[in-house]
C-alpha cells in the first residue's frame, strides 16, 4: 500500500480543514449524547411537576378545604393563581431566557420550583401554601417552554421533533389519565 491510502478513518472527528460549520452540521455529527438526554429528562420532570397540579387542585384542595376551612372563593383563587402565574412566567422568563441565555433560566427556575414544592408540602396555613402555588405557577410558566426549546435547540436536526412535539403530548394523555383517575376517585367515595 502506499503512503497515499493509508488515511487514518474520520469517524465524526474534526478535520483540519480551515471550512466553517454551523452549530446544526457540529449537532448533526455529533449526535446525541450525555446533555441532550439530561435537557429531555429535565422536560419529563417539569412536565410530571405540570401534571401534578392537577393531582394538587383535584385531590389535594377539596381535603384542604376541610383541614383548613378554605372558603369556596379562596379554593378558586389558589386554582387560578397557579394557571394564571403559568402564563406569566412564560411571558416574563421568555425574554430573560433571551437576554441571559436558557440554561441559566431553567436551572433557577428548577431550583426554585423544588423549594416551593417542599414549602407547599409544609405550608403551616393557607397562605403560605397559596403563595407558594404561585411561585410553583411562575416556574413551571418560566420552565415549560424555555425548557422545550432549549431541547431542541441542542439537538440534531432529525431529533428536533422530538424536543417539542412528542414529550408534550405524550404529558398530555397522562394529564387525561390522572385527570380522569381524579374524577373517579372523587365519586367514589
């Protein structure tokens, strides 16, 4: 053999080529790997702590009502508090993921939806546990969608689809699922 045929094989490495590549292409070689299953299995997270919310308001209030004396007015408010402050977290934390970048966002936002969580599962009275549904209502708003797109972002492009469409549909047949589980465990008794 001689000298010219005997190239080391390129599997995905860089070259020393002088050619630019776009973020897509370096993706697109590189796969998918340790990071991109990390920001998939953080979306999972924040969907099932999406999902909870229905437990929380299905099966949790009704049993808080009566622990805690909850009139119906302030029931409702803890409900919409959280939806509502959902959509202003996507509204707010969408532009600063765009200013500092999403990563940073998610993180925060992460952090801070475990502490509520806790502090929600510790409330002393109604209304720490009502602020805390609203902090809970802010992070999940601010995380859902940074979290979707920076999914997709990082991924190749025949994995894309996957960062945004599959795993929010697959969370809304569990959210029918718990739903309805909720429904029928309230009837039952």
């Amino acid at each position: 053999m001689t000298a010219d045929s005997e190239q080391a094989p390129n599997y995905g490495a860089v070259t020393d080529s002088t050619e630019e590549k776009t973020l897509e292409e370096v993706y697109e070689v590189l796969g998918v790997g340790l990071a991109q299953y990390l920001v998939w299995g953080t979306l999972v997270l924040v969907l099932l702590s999406d999902m909870s919310e229905l437990v929380v308001i299905s099966i949790l209030i009704p049993y808080l009502r009566c622990e805690w004396d909850l009139s119906v007015t302030f029931k409702i408010a803890i409900s919409c508090s959280v939806f509502f402050f959902y959509a202003l977290g996507g509204v707010l934390f969408g532009s600063i993921s765009d200013k500092i970048g999403r990563r940073k966002v998610i993180l925060f936002t992460t952090v801070c939806l475990l502490m509520a969580n806790v502090m929600s599962a510790a409330s002393p009275n109604k209304w720490v546990f009502l602020m805390t549904r609203v902090v809970v209502g802010l992070c999940i708003g601010a995380n859902l969608p940074t979290t979707m797109v920076f999914a997709s972002e990082i991924a190749a492009c025949k994995y894309k689809e996957y960062g945004i469409s599959n795993l929010p549909r697959g969370g809304c047949h569990v959210e029918r699922g718990i739903e309805r589980c909720s429904v029928r465990g309230s009837h039952a008794g």
